[in-house]
C-alpha cells in the first residue's frame, strides 16, 4: 500500500491530509459541487451526496415504507427510531451496493426543524413541536442510519433545515425572527444531540432568510454547530438554495462573489443544477482569480467533503457492509418492523369504552382513506399496501364504502365525457360519471368511474383522464370550483392557477377567468347518505379520514386551516347518526380539528406506512394496547395559532411551553385501554442533578401502557418562563395491578435559559416546580425544588456597547443583518416601534449615548425611561439618511439618566436600523 491515505491504521486526520495534499486546485474545485468530480489518477471514484431516507429510502423504487417521522415520533420509543433508521440504512447500501451513481451513502434525513405551527407544509417530515424531544428521535433515527461500527459510517445522516423554518409560504424570500432567546432556548437544541454525539455528520441549512441573512450564510455554521461535533461536519446546500443567492434573494451582485461568502460561512457542497456542474464550478474559479476566495479557503470545504468519505469506508480495502444485499430490502424482518411502528405509532385520543372492540361480527370501513394508502414526497414507494379494509377484512366480515359523491359535468354544448384510453375530455350524448374527492381548502380531485384515473392537465393544457392520483411534484390532478350565476360553476385548476375552458370539443386551460365553461353538476349518488345506509346494518362503523399528503399542504405548499374537509365531517356526522357504534380513525401528517367532539372513539396517526391496515386492526381489536401519544399541541382552531410567519413562540404564547388556551388534546396526550395511578413522588437536588422518583400503578384489568412524563416550571424570573418545558419520559409497561418505580435525573444546568443582558445561559436562584403525568395537561403529582444559582444584576450598559437585539421585549420591529457576513440588528416596522432593555443601570448618571445606526428614510431615535410613550426623554439622535448597510455612530448627550431603569428606545420612523447603543459615563 503505496499511498498513505488508503491505509486504514493511519490516523483520519493524517490520512486526509495525504490526499489532501495531492490534488490540484482544480481538482479541489471539483469536489464543492453535489456531483465530485472523479480524480482517475488517483483513483477517486464519482461521489454524489444527497440519497432521501426521511421514514425509508424513497425515490428509488420498492422498498419498506415506515411511517411518517411524525408518527415515529409519536411512538415515544428512541430505541424503536433507532431500529427504523438501522433498517433504513440497510436498504440504502443495498440499493448502493446496486448502483452507487443512483443510491448514494450520504443520506438526508432526519429533519429536525421542531414543528412549532401545525399548519407547516411540511409538518409529517419532522418529530415535535418540543426541541428536547425533536433531539432525542433525531439522534436515535440519525445513530440507526449511521451504523454500530465506531470507526466506519453505513451512511451519513444529515441533518436538515438549519434555520427557523416553519413555513412554504414565500419559503425563500421571508426571513425569521429568531430573537435571542428563542434561538438558544428553542432552535438550537435540536440540533445539538445528533450533532453533539457524533450521530449525524453533516448538516443542509435551509431556503429561508434568518434575521434577514440567508440561512445558507449564517456565521452560526461554523461558530456554533461545528462545535458540537467531535468530527469534521460536511455543510449542504438544500437543492438549488445556492442560486437564490443572487436570484429570488438578491443578497449578492454575482456569482462569484455569492459562492465565496457561502464558502467562507461554510458550505462545503453546492446542491445546484442538478449534475450539471460547471456553472456552479465556474463561479467558484472566477471567485478565485478575483481573490474573493484563497486556497485555503477551499481547502477547509475541502477537508470536510473528504472526511465524510473516508468516514463511509471508501478508501479502505473493505467495510463491516460490504455483505449488505438486495435480499434486505422489504425483508420479512423489515416487514414485522414497519408492521411494529405503525402499530406502536397509533394514538387513541378518544375512548367511551368502545374500543377495544369485542364481539364483533360485521364491520364497515367508511371513508376515502378507508381503502388506500398514501406516499408523501419524501415516501418510499410502496413495495404492497395493508389498507384499514384490507387489515380489518383479516379479522372479521367487513363492508366498505369509500362515501365519495358521484357526479355529472354537463357544459352547454353536452355532457362531459372521458376517454376511456385515458385521452382529452370531450363532449357527447350521454354523461360519464366522477367521483369527487374534497380535500380540503377548496381542493378537489376528480375520478373518472369508467376508468378509475383521475383528471389531470397534460403538458399542452388539455385536461385528460390519465392519472391514478394526486402526484408529483406539480400536482395537476386538483381543482377548485369557483361558483358562476344560475347554479354553474367553473373549474380553476390550482397548480397553474388558469381556467377550465371549451375549445371546441377539448377541455384546455386558458388564463381568463371569463374564457372559463360553465359547467352544471349534478349528484347522482350522496356519499355521506350512502356511507349512513352501510353504517346502519354492521355492529361498528370506522370511518377512516385525513388528509392527502399531496394536496393538504405539503412541501411548497402550506395550509390556511387545519379543519378536516367539510364532505369528510359530513360522512362522519351521517355515520355517526345512523350508527352510535362509530369509531373516528384520522390519518393525516399534522393535527386536524372537526366541527363534532361527540364520537365513542377517536383515533390518529400519521399515514403509517406498508403494515398500517394491520397495525390499526390490532389496535381495535386491543391485541395492543394504543401506545402512542401525541408530540403537537392540538388547537380548536387555527385562529388559537399566530401568523405563520411570527417565529418568536415566546412573545407569541405559542407551542405547548408557553399556550395559554386549553388545546383539543394537549402535548403528550394518548389514552391506553387501562387506567394507571400516580404516587409517592420525591424530588432532591444535590451535587448539581435534579432527581425525581415516583410508582406507577396499572390500576385497571388489562396490561397497558404509559408514557410517563415529567416537566418543569421556574416559578420566578427575571424574564417570562415556559408554563411547563418536558424533562423527560418513561414507557413503562405493566399487567394489571402491577406496580413500578420510575426516576429522572437531569443537570441543573438544563434549567438554564438566555441571559441576554450577558449575552450566555444562567441558570437563576429560584423556586421550580416539577409535574408528572400522562400529558402537558394531565399532571398527576407535582412537587416544588429550589435551584441555587444567579441572582442577574440589572444591566451595566457603561461597561461596553449593548447589541440590540439583546432587548427583553419589543413592539413593531424586524431582526435583520447587520452586516453581509456576520452580526444581527432591529429594524422598525412602523413609527413609534420600540425596544426595551429592562433593569438598565445608569450608575451615577450616564452622560452620552452612541448608537450604531442608519435610517433608509432618515428619522429620530428618542431614548425614553420606563415607559415607550409617556416615560422622560433623555436623548433625541437624528438619524440621517443612508443605504441599508451604512450605518454611522450617532451621538447625543443625555439628560438626567442616572440610577436604575427600564430603557426604551423608541425608533420614531419606519426603515431605522439599530445595531449597537454605547453609554458614556458622566465625568
């Protein structure tokens, strides 16, 4: 072995930097893109990162389909997200092993973005509203999938999308405010475990714009989230995020100058153009030849892309996985796995004792989602499909209605006819007929029930019958109908946005709204009606409903409601009437609200995968006790959340920690088919751990299980503290009358919050409360603790400049760049907007203030004491007009501050930008 960096008893660093030391410049440049260029004289083969794995590998055919990440969460079981993920990895090195080009080992997964609004398009892809918890899955799913071996990854997880992003809408042109506070306390955290113990090795920053910066550019990169792992960390770009640099986000002139700040804020790989890399390449060499870049600057990119290939075995004479195969994928093992966490996932929120259901003879399966199974983007495909009717058909004699409306299309000229090959609808004599399906928020699918595809708009606008479904990136197969006078509507198909028209006799999208055929529907069959009549002859209805993970938000794309879709509510409501046997199941990646709570039961999980129809039947028929629970609050409303686009969950009493309302079902909620008691609870804290013990006791007649759950409370603080913040958890499993002691330990360093007046965590001298239950609501005994710690002193502002964005509160402001590369500062939103540093000592009498700052419209700073509209003025500093970036030190001598106070500074005019105030002392 004749070249250093093949021998595997070389120390990783070394080894890097052998083969480090080999390539040229241009070589190197060759490795910053998704698609390595391969290096043939040294025998480095083609490298492509990015292989989708979120709940099992996707997009490469067949394989086990898990369920949503949501309802692996939902499972509350790390060791169980573990095994998912080990599987996982095993299909992806199999499909590796198959065809590297295809199945790369660098695979993006898990998401760890904590689910704060429901209404998130991409709300099934993460874990949990909480952070703790959202860490705690993504290290277990992240260890699966990076392999047992110490040395030599299976694969390397990434972790996605870093930074504050909650929302499709605008996705890469709005910017979160992550105040200070809520980025170290709620964003951050999730990042670190998996990161922290060596779990996920690279991580993709995401579409948006963090406090006005790109979230591709953010100095947290490398000062924060490289410093939690033991091991280099290979930062990449979300697809085509690179090229938003200069486009939709215009924060840099060109190219060039856009990929030299991407890559001295450290990104390492550019997901851009798919393989077609020489534009992306070309502006990495232009940046070199204008010295934006320097070598070195490529080498630490460098550095980072090859450490994760040295980490997957590549350059070793063997791995602990070459023997990995095909015969893996979808293996019986995996099966009984996917079949185990659909199972373990499922949540009874609802339960009058019907459930587990006994002595059953007919069932009816009602509903649209009663007989299919649904991929989201981020799906596998499914190598078979366990359907609620093909599950429950297996345990007793089961009838279906899919309680869908049948419909006519007539236009004036005739009745809508379909082509029965699947080719352009047209116009003839007598009418075929459709199902429609509501989807909610105004989306409808159409099926033709001739040929049982769907309507859908081909290439040229022409809407045909071709499609056996909502699908695709582009979903063309959904509609909104648009009322017209005498009873007409018209068809506005939602991906374009253009109207159904006549030309002739095809059906063709136009873009006038006036050019859009009337057309007449009439129903020939009541779905709800239908589904009531089937309902009323069986022993149990279970009515199946939820969303389509296509069309009910998704990613692009989020959602204005969470209501279940008005016909679904109207075919529960009918059943429900005609059957008071009714069971409720939900399937649906996000929280859901419905008009009537008054149903014997009430089940959900996410869309749960191949085994879900077995799963679920097992659940029913209570050869399982329900052992999910829930890991989002679920509001009555949407209208209980704030705006979508308001990230600070703190100021907006938003997220489990800080709701004030009472939820639907509240975080962590799940029933068991037992009931279980609390007791004996003793809480100590010494040598810094907090320690709590209690006996849990299955007090029912049936084995059961609980998740236990403990939170915390401080009780008194200087700033606004979560109601209640998870600790902890433990499932436990007990027979009946069985008892067992459960036990925390934590370090009182994790009661620690941001301090913002010293700019790091403390952790206060306070009383705490500690609450353990079975949900955030449902606390069974609860007892009090002191923490020893801090006593924060007021704020001495005359012992150096004061960042703005350290405010304790604020009205009517942005956080926004201070600069292009690093430092964040307030920008108003409005006149009169203000900030408030609270407890500001002015010692003996402050004499001058400096503030860093520049108005786009020029304007006042007027600093107030202890009241934004009533309180003395103690300065006023004219702000002059400038460009966004030029701020200026603007001076003013201050009358009369001295002593302590809370300080407003109040921004008179809209457009002002503040980055730092500066006390002088008096003399």
């Amino acid at each position: 072995m004749n070249e250093p960096f093949r021998d595997p008893e070389l120390p990783l660093a070394r080894r890097i930097a052998d083969l480090q030391a080999r390539l040229t410049l241009e070589e190197k440049v060759g490795l910053l893109h998704q698609y390595h260029a391969p290096v043939e004289r040294l025998g480095l083969g083609r490298f492509r990162t990015g292989t989708e794995a979120l709940h099992g590998l996707a997009w490469m055919g067949p394989a086990t389909v898990f369920p949503q990440a949501v309802g692996l969460a939902s499972t509350w079981d790390p060791e169980l997200v573990r095994r998912v993920g080990e599987a996982t990895s095993d299909e992806v090195v199999a499909f590796h092993h198959k065809d590297p080009d295809a199945a790369g080992l660098n695979v993006w997964a898990p998401v760890v973005n904590p689910l704060r609004d429901p209404r998130w398009g991409r709300n099934e892809e993460g874990y949990s509203e909480d952070p703790w918890l959202t860490g705690v899955m993504a290290t277990a799913y992240a260890s699966g999938l990076r392999g047992s071996d110490p040395t030599v990854l299976k694969t390397a997880p990434t972790l996605k999308h870093f930074l504050g992003y909650n929302n499709e809408t605008d996705r890469c042109v709005t910017s979160s405010n992550l105040p200070p506070r809520v980025l170290h306390e709620y964003e951050l955290p999730a990042y670190r475990p998996a990161l922290e113990q060596g779990a996920a090795v690279a991580v993709m920053p995401s579409y948006n714009l963090v406090n006005g910066r790109p979230a591709h550019l953010s100095p947290l990169i490398n000062e924060v989230l490289r410093g939690w792992a033991p091991d280099d960390v290979l930062v990449v770009s979300d697809a085509y995020a690179p090229g938003n640099l200069t486009g939709l986000q215009a924060y840099h002139d060109d190219g060039p100058e856009a990929y030299a700040h991407a890559i001295k804020a450290g990104l390492d790989s550019f997901t851009q153009d798919d393989d077609r890399t020489e534009v992306t390449l070309g502006h990495i060499r232009r940046a070199l030849e204008r010295d934006l870049l320097t070598e070195s600057d490529l080498d630490v990119a460098v550095r980072h892309a090859l450490s994760i290939r040295f980490r997957l075995g590549e350059f070793d004479p063997a791995t602990p996985y070459d023997d990995i195969t095909e015969a893996v994928v979808n293996c019986p093992e995996h099966q009984a796995l996917a079949r185990e966490a659909a199972r373990r996932s499922i949540v009874l929120l609802r339960n009058d004792g019907i459930l587990p259901l006994t002595s059953v003879r007919t069932i009816a399966v009602i509903g649209q989602l009663g007989d299919t199974l649904m991929e989201d983007w981020y799906s596998g495909t499914l190598p078979y499909a366990v359907t609620a009717r093909a599950g429950l058909s297996e345990r007793c004699e089961t009838l279906f209605c899919e309680a869908v409306d049948r419909i006519t299309l007539s236009a004036e000229d005739g009745p809508v006819i379909v082509d029965l090959d699947g080719g352009p609808l047209g116009i003839g004599t007598e009418p075929d007929t459709f199902d429609l399906f509501d989807w909610g928020g105004g989306s409808y699918a159409l099926r033709a029930t001739a040929t049982g595809r769907y309507l859908s708009v081909d290439d040229g606008g022409v809407l045909v019958n071709d499609q056996p479904g909502p699908s695709g990136w582009e979903v063309r197969q959904t509609f909104r109908m648009e009322d017209r006078p005498r009873g007409a509507l018209a068809l506005r198909h939602i991906s374009t946005g253009r109207y159904v028209a006549l030309e002739g006799e095809v059906f063709r999208l136009v873009d006038d709204a006036d050019a859009a055929v009337w057309l007449t529907m009439e129903r020939i069959v009541n779905g709800a009606e239908a589904a009531a009549a089937l309902a009323a002859t069986v022993d149990v209805a279970v009515v199946v409903v939820g969303d389509h993970p296509l069309v009910n938000g998704r990613e692009t794309e989020d959602r204005l409601d969470l209501a279940l879709p008005a016909a679904q509510q109207a075919v529960v409501r009918a059943v429900r009437a005609a059957n008071p046997r009714t069971v409720m199941v939900i399937s649906s990646g996000y929280p859901v609200t419905w008009a009537d709570e008054d149903l014997p039961a009430v089940l959900w999980s996410s869309h749960g995968g191949q085994e879900y129809g077995h799963a679920l039947a097992e659940v029913l028929f209570g050869d399982a006790d329900p052992e999910g629970r829930l890991t989002q609050t679920w509001y009555r409303s949407a209208r209980e959340l704030p705006d979508l686009l308001d990230y600070d969950i703190i100021a907006a009493d938003a997220t489990y920690q800080y709701f004030r309302g009472t939820p639907l079902y509240p975080f962590g909620h799940g029933l068991s088919y037992t009931t279980f008691d609390y007791g004996d609870l003793t809480v100590s804290v010494l040598d810094g751990r907090v320690t709590a013990s209690a006996t849990v006791t299955n007090t029912g007649s049936r084995a059961g299980v609980e998740v236990v759950q403990i939170y915390t409370h401080q009780q008194r603080s200087r700033v606004k503290q979560a109601l209640r913040r998870l600790r902890g958890f433990v499932k436990v499993r007990l027979a009946p009358g069985e008892s067992t002691r459960v036990g925390w330990t934590f370090d009182v360093g994790d009661l620690a919050f941001w301090d913002v007046t010293r700019n790091r965590s403390v952790v206060e001298d306070a009383p705490h409360k500690i609450m353990i239950g079975g949900s955030a609501r449902d606390f069974r005994l609860s007892a009090r603790f002191h923490v020893e710690g801090e006593n924060i002193p007021p704020r001495a502002v005359l012992d150096g400049p004061i960042p703005a964005v350290d405010h304790d509160e604020y009205d009517s402001v942005a956080f926004v760049d201070a600069d292009r590369v690093s430092g964040d500062a307030v920008r108003s939103t409005a006149e009169g907007a203000w900030i408030l540093f609270r407890s500001v000592d002015l010692g003996a009498g402050a004499a001058s203030c400096a503030v860093r700052a520049v108005g786009t419209e020029g304007g006042v700073i007027t600093l107030r004491l202890d009241d934004p509209l009533y309180g003395p003025v103690i300065g006023d500093i004219p702000v002059p007009r400038a460009g966004r970036y030029d701020l200026a030190e603007l001076r003013t001598g201050l009358a009369d501050a001295r002593g302590v106070h809370d300080l407003y500074v109040v921004l008179e005019n809209t457009g002002i930008t503040v980055a730092t105030l500066t006390f002088g002392k008096a003399v």
